[in-house]
C-alpha cells in the first residue's frame, strides 16, 4: 500500500506533470465541453435540473478528504449538483466496498482499482449501467484505445469508465550507470552478460569504498521483480504457444527457464541475498536507494524525486540508466505493456432512468480528464486553475514550483474526482519534464528515449474476462512461483520444470488454457505490439 504522504505528492506530479502540447479539439479544454456538443442522451436538458450525485472510491490519503470540502463547493457550482463524495481508506475499503454492494444501498458511483472479479461478478448481476450509448459523446471517452474498453465489458457491454495509465512507463530495469564505469563494464545486453555485471557488482567493490557491502540484485518475496529484461521472458505476458497451439502466461513457458536459471545461478554466486524470498518489496526499494545494490525497477510515471535524493545524499556520484529489453530469438524486442489503465468508475444500474443524472456524471468526469499541455497548466489556464482550486487557496506557486494544499483539506476539485489527465498518448507524458531532481530528470530523459525506440507488447488476457481464469488464476500462479523461488535458492533444480508444468495443468491450469483461449478465439483477440 502506498503511503498517504506519497499518494498527495503524487497527485501533484500528475497535475504538474509534462504534456506536449496538442491542438485536436478533443484535447483543449477551452473547446472540450461536452454540454454544447449536442451529443446528449435523449431526455437530458443539461445543466439546467440540479441533480444529486453520490460517489464512493477508496483512497491512500489519511485523513481523507472533508465530504463538504471547498472543492465540493465548487463542483456543485460550477456543474449544478449536490455531490456527495465519500472516501474509505484502501486499507478497508476492499472489506467495505462488498458489504455496500450486498445491502443494495450504494452510491450512484463507485471507484474499484480495476476491472477484476469483482466488478465482473456485480456487472453479472446487473449492478451496473451499460455505458456504449455514451460513450461518443465525450472527447475523453472517445480517446480510450478498444484493448482498455475491452478490459471494461462483460457479456459484450461496457460497465466501467478506465482512469488514465500509460501502456509504456511502467516499472522497468534500471542500473548503476557509475558502478559500472568504476568497473570497466556496459550495460548488458542479455542474461550472460547481465550475469557478469551482477557478479562484479557484488564482488568487485563497485562504489569504491573498500567494503564488502554491494549485490548485483535484489529479489523480493513473490520473485519481485520479475528481472524479465523483455516480454519473451515475462512471467505475466500471455505471448507464446504450447505444443497444442494455445496461447499461455510466460510464467509457464519453457523461454522464462532462462530467467529463472540466470537467478539460481546470482544465488549461488551470492549475488542476491539469502534472505530474498522473506523481504519485503518496500524494504528492496530502501536499499537500492541506499546504495546497497545495483540493477533495480523503477517507473518514470507518477514518481516523486525523494528517492532519488536519498540515493545522492549516500552517493553524491550515482548515475542511473535504463537496461533496455533484450533482443529474443523470435526477433522481438520490446517489454510487456501496462493495462493502459489504473482505476476505474461504475455507474449504478439504477441511473437508468435518469439520464440527466449520468449525462451530468459523465459531463464532470470528461472536464476532469480533459488534457491539459504543461505549457497551460498556470493560473491564467482558466479551466486549471479551477481543477486546482484557484491560485493562492488550492495551490501557489512558490519559486517557479507548483505546490498544493493537503489533500485533506478539499481545497481542489481535482481530489474529488479524477487525478489524471487522458493524454492523446504516452509519450505525451514527457516524464522528465515533470521531474524536479537532476538525478530523476536524467533517468527519466533516457527512459523517454528507450521507449520511443520500442513497442509495448498489448496483453491480451487484459481483454477477456473468464470466469475459470478469475476463480483459478491466483492460487494457480501462487504455486508456480513458489516453486520457481525453490528452483532459485537451489531447493530444486530448474530441471525439473516440466513436471512443475504439468502439476500447474493438473491443479486446473489446463482448465483455465481451454477457457481463455476459447474467448481469444471467439472474440478475435491476440496480443498485438504497440
């Protein structure tokens, strides 16, 4: 879970984060509004019947937000409402959120972290509001690539509003650029050559201060991360074909054996900790940060600069570079691709007959994603000022440097709603614009560079929901990588990875092939490279 102070700051890189700048109607907010579009569903009469509107989403930030907040004031007046935000910490929200659906007493919104089980069961059972007829009403909506609308349907329908994510700009590997010139050596190319730097890192003293206190590289419990280097290797990616023509996770392809061959043998040679498969993801990310090792993940999207100012206070010399995805035999190279989305909204199924009511929702919502160029985003943008609550209240300016009011004071309208802009496209995100250290600022530049020079691979089990996936899929995968982490610390041999492949088809694995593939099948869906 992230921690509150982290989520608040993290709001303000997405609102002061860099966009290139774009001058398609769809993207400029002075021309994006959607009650003068004369798209309305039928029987809605825009902004003139004050309608009530009632939300309910999950948030990292303590204390949350006050339900009658400035910012509330200002969404109700400047859309005609009476919103009634309600935020639940996420630590109990996952345990809330059900017991609100089981009553049939819930909100006219609700926010879920994505289109799992959950939401796939409650659309089942006709919960929600079917949103297809909508959808070409709003420039934002409009702009949603089909392979996150495909993410959003049951049975055919779209259920649910996706929250902006990049595809790309994920976690990806990152190195010691200035461990490796102490030690004569480049960054890798492949899992041999990647060896050979991890080993060196551990052994050759690549800080230079005389002690023995370096790794190569880091694992946390659950075998995080992944260390793929490529989606021919990723674990998570739905990329190759078994022997019958199916389509199967990587966690189970005979090309992750490297990977998981390369890891056994850092383990050996010392080069992970002996710890690893007990320590914690958090505890990993404090020591990289703190010199202790050298080939980490990190994202170049929604990151504060603290960590990297950690990492110069303990190395004032730290440089860090990008590993590029290494070239498969198959000829790709590329990493696996993001959702495209992270957290989404659902509209109750009781909204039906009301269109003035969802028309109105959905008219906020498209406001509140509308894309703003980073050149606009000043007190004299009209519409971003707004979002943020006016210039000197919500937010001031100080040095040049946007800074923003507590989260828990509700001065922004922009806590409320939506934290994302929808960009036209990812590397509309100019990340090292945003970043405000020269540490991340120079990372960020070269991820920039690396990902314009690659494609994403679309994962296409983020397409389909299948009811024996969603039932089988976690205690299915909770095996495989338990006796992968064996294999790694040597408590078996990675030989033996075919007896560990049928053992996952006879635990249902084979069960959740047939399934998945059959709605490949019948949707024409495949993975495809973006």
């Amino acid at each position: 879970m992230r921690n509150p102070m982290v989520i608040r700051l993290i709001l303000t890189v997405a609102l002061i984060g860099s966009l290139t700048a774009c001058t398609d109607e769809t993207t400029d907010p002075a021309k994006a509004n959607p009650t003068d579009n004369g798209k309305l569903p039928p029987g809605s009469d825009g902004k003139s019947k004050k309608v009530t509107i009632t939300y309910l989403d999950g948030t990292y930030a303590s204390p949350v937000p006050p339900p009658d907040g400035p910012g509330v004031k200002m969404i109700n007046e400047k859309f005609n409402v009476d919103y009634k935000a309600e935020f639940i910490p996420f630590a109990e929200y996952a345990q809330k959120l059900p017991v609100r659906m089981a009553s049939g007493d819930f909100p006219d919104v609700i926010g879920m972290e994505s289109a799992d089980s959950r939401f796939f069961k409650w659309a089942k059972k006709g919960a929600f509001l079917p949103l297809d007829s909508y959808i070409d009403n709003y420039p934002t909506l409009r702009m949603v690539p089909d392979y996150v609308w495909d993410a959003m349907k049951v049975d055919g329908k779209i259920y649910g509003i996706p929250r902006y994510f990049p595809v790309q700009y994920g976690k990806t590997p990152l190195i010691r650029k200035d461990w490796l010139d102490n030690l004569g050596l480049k960054v890798p190319t492949n899992f041999e050559e990647l060896k050979k730097v991890a080993i060196a890192f551990t052994k050759n003293d690549p800080d230079g201060n005389g002690k023995d206190d370096t790794y190569g590289i880091m694992l946390a419990m659950g075998i995080q991360y992944d260390y793929d280097f490529g989606v021919n290797w990723n674990p998570a990616a739905w990329y190759h074909k078994n022997k019958e023509g199916q389509i199967i996770p990587g966690v189970i392809a005979e090309e992750s054996k490297e990977r998981i061959q390369m890891l056994a043998d850092l383990y050996k040679e010392g080069a992970i900790p002996k710890d690893w498969a007990v320590t914690k993801i958090g505890d990993v990310k404090k020591a990289f940060y703190a010199g202790k090792f050298g080939i980490f993940y990190e994202q170049a999207y929604d990151k504060w600069p603290t960590d990297f100012r950690t990492l110069k206070s303990v190395n004032p010399n730290a440089e860090l570079v990008p590993i590029p995805p290494f070239k498969a035999p198959d000829g790709s190279q590329g990493f696996n691709g993001l959702s495209g989305y992270f957290q989404i909204f659902a509209l109750s199924s009781k909204m039906k007959d009301d269109p003035d009511k969802v028309s109105r929702f959905l008219e906020m919502n498209d406001y509140f994603r509308t894309f703003i160029p980073l050149e606009q985003r000043t007190p004299a943008n009209a519409n971003y000022d707004w979002l943020n609550g006016k210039n000197g209240v919500g937010y001031k300016i100080v040095n040049g440097s946007q800074e923003n009011s507590d989260f828990s004071q509700g001065l922004q309208p922009r806590f409320y709603l939506e934290s994302r802009f929808w960009a036209p496209n990812d590397d509309a995100n100019e990340v090292s614009k945003v970043a405000v250290d020269p540490l991340q600022k120079s990372l960020f530049s070269s991820m920039e560079t690396m990902f314009k020079s690659y494609k994403a691979y679309i994962n296409p089990i983020n397409r389909i929901k299948s009811e024996i996936y969603m039932e089988k899929w976690a205690e299915l995968e909770q095996y495989v990588r338990d006796e992968q982490a064996k294999m790694i610390i040597g408590q078996a041999s990675v030989n033996e990875w075919d007896g560990m492949v049928q053992r996952f088809l006879d635990k249902g694995g084979k069960e959740v092939l047939d399934d998945v593939n059959k709605l490949f099948k019948e949707k024409g869906i495949k993975g495809e490279w973006k």
